[in-house]
C-alpha cells in the first residue's frame, strides 16, 4: 500500500522510499502502529486504541509518540502531515497531506521538535562541507577528517563530519565498518563521499550521505538519508551499497 512517496509492505514489515530506493525495516511498535492507522484510514485512532495494538512490553504514550515521529520523518516533510495529531484524541492517516492555516511560525524553528531540529543541523552542516568541495581555494586545504580508501576501481575520499569529539566517538565502531564497506565495492564512479548523523545516540541518529563525482568538467551528485534499521549499522554491507548506488 502506497502512503506519501513510500509504499508499505505488511508481509515484509518495510516502508520502502520510492523516491531515493531506501527500505526501513520497521521495529514491532512501529510496525503495529502504521498498521492500525492503515487499516482505521480516515478515522481517528484514539490513543488508547494505538496503545492497546502495541507489544504489550511497550505501551507507553511517550513510545508511541517516538514511533509516529520516525514515520513521519521517514515520509519526509512533503507527507509527514498525512499523519495528524488530533488534540489530545489521537491520530488519524489522511488519504492527502493536509495544509493546515498558520502552519508557518513568525518564530524560526518554534514548531519544529528538538530531534528534528538536530537533523536540520546536520544536513546544513553536510551541505557546507558539500558546497565547499565545489571550489578550488587558493590553499591547499586538507580537512582532518579527510579519508582515502581504496577499492578495486581506484581510490575516493571520504569526508565523515561530526558535531563534537564526543559524538565522533559514539560512532567510532558504526565508521569504520561503513568504511570497510565502502572499500568492498567492485566499481564506484563516485569520488567523493561525506557523511554526518543527526544524533550523538546511534540507536536514533538518521544518517546524511551525499555523493560527489566529477565527469567531463561537470559534477554530479546524490544524496541519501536513511533511517538505521540497528544502531551498529550492520545493515549496511555490499548488498546494500549496490542497492542505494553507491556501489555499481
């Protein structure tokens, strides 16, 4: 069942993103909670209701909050309102996004939720470092975080960007199996990778990828965001890199 710009897979518990080929596997609550609202489309589900098709080890308000926002982000912003708060009732899927009046806030961010925000932080962050890769300063810059690796059609760089030591230490283990990963890779046209998260917490940080590749004087990128189906990111192998195109 198609819901936004993804479809819905029931018997496989994926939410598939038809727009950048991305698939989530989706943990039990959030399985059972877009489950419900699928099958009540139209109708509002009152808190009580979602609680009680939740693992009974999870019923909390405060999970149940978390899993309608990680489909909501996993909608993205262009669909996330097919899924709506009604007051302190609770939710409803629409069949079409909806526009609500005075979405806007005269105040930057009022309305946006803290992790969401700190997702915000992180692809501006990615797209500095990736508009900057576009030119050629006059120094010879050599960011420290700049990696070479080496796979069998030759040799890339790879620009990981952290928000502090700290979180570059959180996801110490989660880089360096996305670089060896990255160097299993047969054929890659791409050049350059960068890479940042939005969360010090791997379990529930969303990962930012962009591509970079220079062909005939002209540049082409990619960008990919994924939601971790583990926060070991075990789920990124060969397989995976060739199914995303990162790997041809």
């Amino acid at each position: 069942m198609q819901i936004g710009c993804c479809w819905f897979d029931m018997s496989r518990k994926t939410l598939s993103n038809l727009i950048n080929d991305t698939s989530w596997k989706m943990s039990a609550v959030e399985f059972s909670v877009l489950e419900m609202l699928v099958k009540h489309r139209g109708k509002v589900l009152s808190i009580q209701e979602l609680l009680q098709g939740m693992p009974v080890e999870n019923r909390k308000v405060e999970i149940l909050t978390e899993s309608i926002e990680r489909i909501c982000f996993y909608l993205e912003k262009r669909y996330a309102s097919l899924i709506e708060r009604v007051d302190d009732q609770g939710y409803v899927l629409h069949n079409k996004p909806s526009v609500k009046s005075g979405e806007l806030s005269s105040t930057p961010f009022r309305s946006i939720s803290k992790k969401h925000y700190s997702i915000l932080v992180a692809q501006i962050l990615l797209l500095i470092v990736l508009i900057y890769s576009f030119f050629e300063p006059a120094v010879d810059i050599k960011p420290e975080n700049k990696h070479v690796l080496t796979t069998q059609s030759g040799t890339l760089s790879y620009f990981p960007s952290f928000s502090s030591e700290e979180q570059e230490l959180a996801y110490f283990y989660q880089n360096n199996h996305f670089i060896e990963s990255i160097e299993t890779c047969s054929v890659t046209t791409w050049r350059q990778i960068f890479l940042s998260v939005s969360s010090d917490n791997p379990e529930n940080g969303v990962i930012s990828i962009a591509l970079r590749n220079d062909t005939g004087g002209k540049a082409e990128m990619k960008t990919l965001k994924i939601v971790p189906i583990d926060g070991q990111w075990n789920f990124i192998n060969h397989a995976w890199l060739k199914k995303v195109g990162i790997c041809d």
